[in-house]
C-alpha cells in the first residue's frame, strides 16, 4: 500500500504553506503529493483567505522545489482549461520536474465557482461529459503521437488543425492519467478507454468495493491487457490518543465520530485496520486528505506510526 498527500489549497493556502508540505511529505518518504484544482473554498467554517492558488502553477514550483516526491491533481476539471494549452502545461511540469507529474482529470462538478471567476460552465452532466471525453481524447494523442509526426482532431467540441503536437512530456508515452468518481456507467467505460488509475473518492468501504467492480468489469469488457491501479482517498484526523484526534477534528470543524465512518480517524491502530480494509477490496494506493496544513507533525505520526505497519 502507497500513502499519498492530498491537499484542498482552496481552502486557504499560500504557495509556501504547501511548499512545506511537500517538502515535509518528501523527507518523511511519502509516495506523492497530489492536490485539488479549485478556484474557491467550501464550508462555512473557513475564509478561504488568502484566496485560491493555480494547481498547475503551484505544481510548476513544487516540481523545481522538490526532487523525488510524485505531483499531481486530484482532479483537474475539464471545464477550467481549453485541451491544447492543458496539454502543454502538464507536458511542461512534467519536464520541469524530471518525469514526476500524474495527471489527475475530472469532469468539473463545482458550477458557483465557475460563477464567481466568470468560467463557463455546461448546463447539463451529458454536456460536460462529452467534452470531457473529447478533452481525453485530445490530451492523450497530443503527447502520444511520436516526435515528427502531427495530430488532428475533428471533434463535435473541439477541432484541431495539423500540427506537430509538442512540447512533449518527459514520460513516454505520456504522464499517468487517473480518472475517479463512483458514476455507474461512463465513468467505468472511460477510466478502461483512458486512465492508468482509477481513484474513488470520500467512499463508504462497500461503495469503493463496488466502485472498483464496476471499473474492473468495465476493463474486462474492453478487452484492455494493462493493468489497471485502483485507489481510494479519505480524509485523514490521526492522534496518538484520543485527545489529540479530538484536537485535529475541531481544527478542520469535523465531528470525531463522523470522521470515524467517513474518513481515517483514530489512533494509528484504528488507521492501519481501517486502511488495510481498503486494500483488501483491491485498493494500492491511498490519497490522505490533509485539510490542516500547517500540523505537519500530523505527517510525521503517519509516517512512523502508521505506514511501517502497512504492507
């Protein structure tokens, strides 16, 4: 089992607040440190100040700044970036970091945000998804296609005229490509079609069990022969005792009990149990969702307490 950091930075955090946690999350020999794309905070109990940070900015610095440690999103929604120049971007930090950056890619869900930075946002779930899929189809062949050849799209959303494809990631033939969410039947399909990993969010273990089915028989029908990854990402409220798990809850206003159905709450003993029940139904890799970043003594007890016991 691989423990990734996973961190909200539009809940309110400077570069440097997450340039901490990434560097902490490196030295602790952490697998990756991934972080949303959003534009505005959630909940009432936070500011949100001082305001959002770009993720593909952000992980532009992390990549220079650090030097082992894997960088990606969880998930860069479809709707804030046209394909092209996402592609370049990616491709560049990619390059900017040695070979480091997964491209994590969703749909785009969180419509008052696109409200509020004046970014458009499809009416319909159909709609977004379309041009999702078209937006996969686009990324993927632009870094796919070999070196001197060049790509064309013709899409019902997006057109693309010849052209030579560049800059090229450092990976080959592209960074790996996570898709997640817990939708029935597209989701599925295009997680198979598209995605090295295939990630379930904030899920009940029974939800998660019967997410990964579905993507697995997705993988099967397709006739795909590569393997697949399949992930999980909870939020973490880790204590060496239960004061300080009631500590760390009140610090990101969640109930402790709450957190022990929803999330990785507890003593590390909890933890561990709770995270090797994920790994039975297949999950090899877990996302701890750190929602306080300034305690990063918080890492320091998972990396000593939890993850030695992990196979």
């Amino acid at each position: 089992m691989r423990l990734r950091i996973f961190l909200e930075p539009q809940q309110g955090a400077t570069y440097d607040d997450q340039l901490a946690v990434a560097r902490a999350a490196e030295d602790l020999e952490f697998d990756a440190l991934f972080r949303s794309d959003h534009f505005l905070h959630m909940g009432d109990h936070v500011s949100g100040l001082p305001g959002p940070t770009d993720a593909w900015i952000t992980l532009a610095g992390l990549a220079r700044d650090t030097s082992r440690i894997r960088l990606g999103t969880l998930m860069t929604a479809a709707t804030f970036r046209h394909p092209g120049p996402l592609a370049i971007s990616v491709a560049q930090v990619d390059r900017m970091s040695g070979g480091r950056v997964e491209f994590g890619f969703g749909a785009g869900w969180f419509e008052h945000e696109h409200a509020v930075y004046g970014i458009p946002f499809p009416a319909s779930a159909r709609e977004r998804f379309d041009r999702y899929e078209e937006q996969l189809d686009v990324i993927t062949g632009l870094w796919s296609t070999p070196a001197g050849e060049t790509f064309r799209y013709e899409g019902r959303h997006y057109r693309f005229a010849e052209g030579p494809a560049l800059p090229k990631p450092q990976q080959g033939p592209r960074p790996p490509v996570l898709i997640g969410g817990t939708g029935p039947k597209r989701t599925p399909r295009l997680a198979a079609k598209f995605a090295d990993e295939y990630n379930v969010p904030f899920a009940s273990l029974e939800d998660t069990d019967a997410a990964f089915e579905r993507t697995a028989e997705a993988v099967r029908a397709s006739g795909r022969t590569t393997p697949m990854t399949y992930s999980a990402a909870q939020v973490l409220c880790v204590g060496r005792d239960e004061a300080e798990v009631a500590k760390r809850a009140a610090v990101i206003g969640r109930d402790v009990d709450e957190l022990r159905r929803n999330g990785l709450a507890g003593t590390p003993e909890e933890v561990v149990d709770k995270i090797g029940r994920f790994g039975a139904v297949g999950a090899e890799r877990m996302y701890l969702q750190v929602l306080d970043m300034t305690d990063l003594d918080h890492l320091e007890l998972v990396a000593s307490a939890v993850a030695p016991r992990l196979d």
